[in-house]
C-alpha cells in the first residue's frame, strides 16, 4: 500500500490519489461565529471563500491532470500535479496567517487539508530522490560514477507535525483515525515498525470501527510474522479475514493459512487456503496473480505432507468441474515430481486426468504423467498411454471438441505426436535389439498410426524412411519398395533438401535383390527401382554398378537392344569406371543379339582401336566385325539388294579373307554377283575361293559354279581346269562324272579329235564300268575319224576304220 508507494514510482502516484480522496473528504462548508458581528462575518467570509474557491479550483486541477494521465508523460503529470499542490499549500498557508478569523471547524479542516497536501508533496519528493538514487546506482555499477551514492530517507516531518496538532487541538476530530493512522505509517517509513507500533495499537484500540483498521491490522499481522511469531500475527490475519470483503481480505487469508501450516495445524491451514481460492472463485474479476499461485503451492506442500485420498478427492467436489482444483492437483504432482516421489505423483496425475477429461491443459498433464511414469519403470503403461494420446486428443475426441481454440488444439498435436514418436522408436529399437517378432509388429503397426494421424508434419519424412526400414527388416520387400519410393521421391521441405533421398533410393534396390534371392522378380520393376536411384541421386558412385546391373538383367531376359542402351550409357557416360571397359563389349554384343549389325560394326571397330584389349578380345571383337558385316550383306540380300550384299561379303572377305567366315562370304558374294549377271566378280569369287579354301565346305560347290559360268561362256579348257581340281577335292561326287562326261561330249561334237580322244579316253579310264557312255565315246571318235577321210579315201582305209 503506502510502504509501496513510497518504494516505486507509479504506487506513489496512488498514495497521491488515496491521500486527495482524504482532502477531497474533508471539504465539509464551516458555520458562522456566534461572536462576529454581520459586516465582519461578511467580509471574513468572503475573503475565506476567494481562497478556499481558489483551493478548490487547484484540487480539481490535479484531479482533471490524473484523469488525463494517460496521455501525459508521467514527469509531465508529476510536475503538473506538483506545481498544483504547492499552490494549493500556498493558499491554504495564507488562509492560517489569519488564524484569528477562522472558527474551530474551519481550522481543523484546513490544517487536515494542509497535512494531505504535505503528506503527498513530502512523498513526491522522497520518490524523486529515490529514483535519483537508482540511477546513480545504475551508473556506479557501470563504472561512471566513483563511490556509492548515499541512501534516501523518507522526511514526513511537516505532514507529521500537522497531523499532531490536528490531534492535540482537536482531539475529538473526525480526522483523528486518519491522523493516527498516518503518523503510524509515516513512523514505520522512516524508523521502522517497532516505532509505530504504538499508533498502529492506539488506532486499533480507539477506533475500531475506522477505514483503516484492517490495513492496520494486517501491517501488524505481517511486522509479528516477519519476527516469526505466528501466534500473535495470526491473531492479527483473523481480525482481518473476520472484518470480511476488503483489499486486504485474500492476501490475510493467505498469511492466516500460512501460520496455521507453520505450527503444524494442516487441516486449518488447508480450509483456509481453500476459503482463499473460494473467494478468487467467487469474484472473477479479482486477478488472481502470484497469490493465488503462492496459495496453490501451500496447498500442495500441506497435503504433500499430511494428506488422505478422500481429501484429495474432496477439493474436485469442492472446486467444481473447472475450478482450482485442477490448479491444486497439477502442483501437488509436480511437488512430488520435485520430491522424487513418483509414485505420488503418478496417482495424482491418473486423478486429475479421469476427473477433468476435457480440461484445457490435459495434454501437458498427460505428457508428464507419462515422464513420471517411465522413472517408475512402468514402461508398459506409459507406452500405452503414448499411443492413446493422438486418440484421447486429436480431431474427433472430446477434448478437440471441447476445446476448439487454435493453440491448444496445436499444443495437443505436438505432445501427441511426440509421445507416438516416442513410443514407436522405443518399440523399434527394441525390435532391433531382442529381433521379437511382437516388437517389429507394434514398431510397424505404430508407423502406420503416426502416418495416418500427422501427414503433414515435418517429422512425417523421418517416421517413414524408419517405418519402410521396419518393413525391409521384417523381410516384407515389396511394401518397403512402395515406402522407400514415396521418402525418395519427397519433395523439399522446409526449405531444406530432403535427406532421405540417396538411402531410400538405394534401399529399394536392395529390397528389388532380396525378391530375387527367393522368386522372379519382375524386369521392369527391377529396371524401374534402379533407374529411379540413378535419376534421383545422377552423381552417386553406385551409378555405374546400377546401369551395369541394368544391362546385364535386360541382356538375360533377351530384351538386348535395351540392354545394349544401358551398357552403352556406362561405358560413355562414366569412362574412368572399372566396368567401362566390359560395358563397351556387353554393349557390342548385345547390339549384336538385337541384330542391329550397324552398331555392332561401329561398336566393335570402336572397341579394336579405343580399347586396351587382350589378344582374346581383340579376337572376338575382330570376329564381330566380320560376323556383322555378313549380317548386313545377309540382311541387305533379304531387302532385294543383291549388289550391295554381295558387295558388303566381298568387302569382308577383302578385310579379313582368314577368318571362318570368310569362304562363305566369298561363296555369297560370288552367288550374288552371279544371280545379277556379274559374270566376272563371280567367277573371280568363286575361282578364289576354290584356290584359296579349296578345304572349305564351300568350295566344290563354287567350283560347280565356275565351271557352269566356263560352260556358259564355252570356255572348256577352263572347265578341263577345273576338272582336275574336282577330281582332287571330290573324286567320287556325280557332279564330277558329269563334268567329265560334258567336257568329253563337247570335244567329241565341237573340239578336235585328239581332244576327244584324249577327254574319252580319261572317262573312260576313271569310269569303265560306264559302258554306254564309253561306247558312246568310241562312236563320236569313229565319226571324227570317218569324217577326216577323204571323200574318195582308199577301200583300206575304210575299212581298218570299220575293224576298229
């Protein structure tokens, strides 16, 4: 009150409204003196008036500057209300130098006014002084000043002396409580409570029925409270709890409680805490304050220390539904909390929460029951609560409903989220450790439940990347794809990139190998989970091993043309990998399955002249030169291009004439060539070919050829040739006869005699058996002898013709 005013700055503004109060009390109109004669009662009466209306005029000025002083800075409103106040001393000082003239009613007021108006001036100064001195400790502590500023002492010496005449002139006066009350406050202020007692004791026993009894009364209580004793100060605080409503009551009932705890009497001091909550609980517009949070933690440490259960459970019947006993319960836990005493707690908490369901705070209350309840060890209830809570306080429970503001809602969300999270890597990590498999299903069953109750939470990213590693370790492969897939492909939040992207990625591709240990695995969903790693993680060094993986699966599921595309992307993108050099001959070959011999050729003449190859591979790869080459020609011939294949099979004959493939591309070339009417090329094919690979599997048949194109062209000393070369290679083959028996033929009708008898008698020599032909022979030479005869040849000749 007052001590306070004269403490702080802003309480001495209220000391000055309470202190005007009194002078405003005191304007009461004074009556004439029955001495005075008409004309002096006139003229005294109106020179009093001027002045008093003048002190009037200066009180209201002060008034209107403390309603406006809101809108005055508070040194303006000080020194506003000061320049007033020395006024209206002055006018009131003046009033006293004509002492004479004022009857015993109009003195006693005016020396009452005059010791407000001092009262407040000499409080305005020592708060002045005080804020001085604050300052100038401020500075010191700064290092500014040098030296500690000297202490300011309260000086109510005018205001107290003015006070005493009041009481010594009139003792009987209706100021006479307030004057006595003052002196007794002034004197606590400046010499302490020892000294004031007397006037605080005298106030009390004269006036018991005055407006500043209970204050009085309950300075008293706190002076014999502070010196610790509680008996004479709680006799005190119940003169002050018994004088009813007043300023003083709440906090009386608090100290009143107080002394009933402190000598031991629990169940009064907790009736009177509890009567000091009822009546914050009856007049809601009283803040509450530190009071009332002081009066619940009494309350907890009395019935920390003495307490029954149906006790506690009286306070909720008490309180009400909303009441304080919600308030009673949360510090009587938390006490015990404080005490290491768990278990109290515990029980305390499970009350509060089954009593007040819907109360506001339930969540918070929840989170430390379950805290309390895991130092208990009591794992497996906490754990059950942590899963209950988004249930007991999420969208749809009773307590969203009943509690629809924004921020508790919010405030629930996070404690329950965090509980589940909680309790779902307990279970998680237990399944790591023991591998039970009840553990793995509450770890996954519980990700499921976090999944489904926040999808929007920051914390979502985290919970699934741990629920898909959950689901790969219990081996259920292809979930953990479908969970890994949706954590890799995440988009950013919270302006941050994802950090799961390269591991969940990754994981599905472990997750696509393990289906493979066991079962056939789809292609494409094997292509698609590494191809998926490789966009979303394109500078990762696992890149090549998986575009290499992809090559290799595609080639063995005969997909080649993909596969080649894979290999292909390896060996160019990432040329400094180990499995380059092996990508770059995948890639060939696969090229190679898928017929596309144009790349193969390309690819392969690539790998001969960029490649560091072993003597085995650079034969393989020469091989696939060739083969590609006879593909194309094959294919070429197959489209109706009979010159460019047969051109395409000369060329790889002309390049690599040792190769295997050669006397077939050689026999090609020379059937192509022929069938367009190239005579020359084919029979230049077919004639090196039965030169060169005369062992080939091709060679008597281009030798049949050549010796048909000779025929054509009637070149029979040619096919004579090539009779001696088919008697070689196949002397017993019937295409041979023939051609022996067709080259007889034409020198026995069209070549000379000697070359028949030369070419019949070899027929006849390797075939004599063949007597038809062999006869035949003998006739055609006979007919050449005839016809050499001359016409009109000796009769002996003839017939030594004949006898032949």
């Amino acid at each position: 009150m007052i001590r306070a005013a004269m403490r702080h700055a802003t309480h001495c503004l209220a000391l000055g409204a309470m202190l005007t109060g009194v002078f405003a009390a005191a304007w009461a109109p004074s009556g004439a003196r029955a001495d005075e004669t008409g004309k002096q009662q006139y003229f005294r009466q109106q020179d009093r008036f001027e002045k008093e209306q003048a002190a009037r005029e200066i009180a209201d000025q002060i008034e209107r500057y403390r309603k406006v002083q809101g809108n005055l800075e508070p040194t303006e409103l000080e020194r506003l209300e000061e320049d007033a106040r020395l006024g209206a001393i002055e006018k009131y000082e003046s009033i006293l130098e004509r002492i004479e003239a004022l009857d015993e009613p109009e003195l006693e007021d005016i020396v009452h006014r005059l010791a407000v108006l001092y009262a407040e001036h000499e409080a305005g100064q020592y708060r002045r002084g005080h804020d001085v001195v604050e300052d100038e400790e401020r500075y010191h502590r700064a290092g500014i000043l040098k030296g500690e500023p000297p202490p300011v002492k309260p000086d109510f010496r005018r205001s107290k002396r003015l006070y005493r005449i009041l009481l010594d002139r009139f003792p009987k006066s209706k100021y006479a409580d307030e004057a006595m009350y003052f002196l007794g406050y002034a004197t606590e202020e400046e010499d302490g409570m020892e000294a004031a007692l007397p006037f605080y004791e005298a106030l009390l026993d004269q006036y018991p029925k005055s407006r500043f009894t209970t204050e009085s009364e309950m300075r008293l209580g706190e002076y014999y409270f502070f010196l610790d004793d509680f008996a004479r100060a709680r006799g005190y605080y119940e003169r002050v709890v018994a004088a009813g409503p007043s300023e003083f009551l709440e906090k009386g009932l608090f100290k009143l409680g107080w002394c009933h705890f402190i000598e031991g009497n629990h169940a009064k001091a907790r009736e009177t805490f509890l009567s000091l909550l009822d009546a914050f609980a009856a007049n809601p517009k009283v803040k509450r304050g530190e009071l009332f949070t002081e009066t619940v933690e009494a309350l907890a440490k009395s019935y920390a220390e003495d307490s029954s259960e149906a006790e506690l459970k009286a306070i909720a019947a008490r309180s009400g539904a909303t009441g304080y006993g919600i308030t009673i319960y949360q510090a009587l836990a938390n006490l015990y909390r404080d005490q290491s005493r768990y278990a109290d707690a515990v029980g305390v908490y499970s009350y509060l929460l089954k009593t007040y369901p819907t109360y506001e705070g339930a969540p918070d209350v929840m989170g430390t029951y379950i805290d309390s309840l895991s130092v208990e060890k009591r794992l497996d209830e906490a754990n059950e609560l942590r899963e209950q809570m988004v249930t007991n306080y999420g969208p749809g429970s009773a307590w969203w409903e009943a509690n629809p503001n924004p921020e508790l809602r919010a405030n629930a969300l996070k404690i329950s989220e965090h509980m589940l999270t909680v309790v779902t890597q307990y279970y998680h990590g237990k399944a790591q450790r023991d591998h039970k498999p009840e553990d793995w299903a509450n770890a996954i069953r519980l990700y499921r439940k976090y999944l489904a109750a926040f999808p929007d939470s920051p914390e979502r990213l985290d919970a699934q990347f741990s629920y898909a590693q959950a689901l790969y370790d219990t081996r259920d492969f292809h979930e953990a794809i479908a969970q890994f897939g949706e954590v890799a492909h995440h988009a950013d939040f919270e302006g941050k990139p994802n950090p799961y992207v390269e591991k969940a990625a990754y994981f599905r591709v472990l997750a696509v190998n393990e289906i493979a240990k066991t079962q056939a695995v789809p292609v494409e969903l094997t292509i698609q989970v590494y191809g998926e790693y490789i966009a979303l993680n394109p500078t990762s060094e696992r890149v090549p091993q998986l575009l290499f993986k992809q090559g290799e699966i595609l080639y063995n599921a005969k997909a080649y043309a993909r596969a080649a595309e894979y290999f292909d992307k390896l060996a160019t993108e990432h040329p400094n990998d180990s499995r380059a050099k092996e990508a770059h001959l995948l890639a060939t070959q696969a090229f190679f399955q898928a017929e596309d011999y144009p790349a193969v050729e390309r690819r392969a003449r690539f790998n001969l002249t960029r490649l560091d190859l072993t003597p085995d591979e650079r034969e393989k790869q020469e091989r696939m030169v060739a083969l590609s080459m006879f593909k194309e020609a094959e294919q070429l011939g197959a489209a109706g291009d009979t010159l460019a294949a047969a051109n395409r099979y000369a060329d790889l004959y002309a390049e690599f004439p040792g190769r295997d493939v050669a006397p077939n591309a050689l026999y090609n070339a020379g059937l192509g060539y022929r069938k367009i009417g190239r005579k020359s090329e084919a029979l230049a094919a077919f004639e090196t070919l039965v030169r060169k690979h005369e062992t080939s599997e091709f060679a008597f048949d281009a030798l049949l050829l050549a010796v048909a194109i000779h025929e054509e062209d009637d070149n029979w000393r040619a096919v004579e040739d090539k009779l001696d070369i088919a008697e070689r290679l196949a002397p017993r083959r019937p295409e041979v006869r023939e051609i022996g028996w067709r080259l007889a033929e034409w020198a026995g009708t069209k070549g000379t005699r000697a070359d028949a008898v030369r070419l019949y008698g070899r027929y006849r020599q390797r075939y004599p058996n063949d007597v038809d032909r062999n006869l035949t022979g003998e006739y055609r030479i006979f007919v050449k002898d005839f016809e050499a005869l001359p016409k009109e040849a000796p009769e002996g000749d003839l017939g030594r013709l004949l006898s032949r």
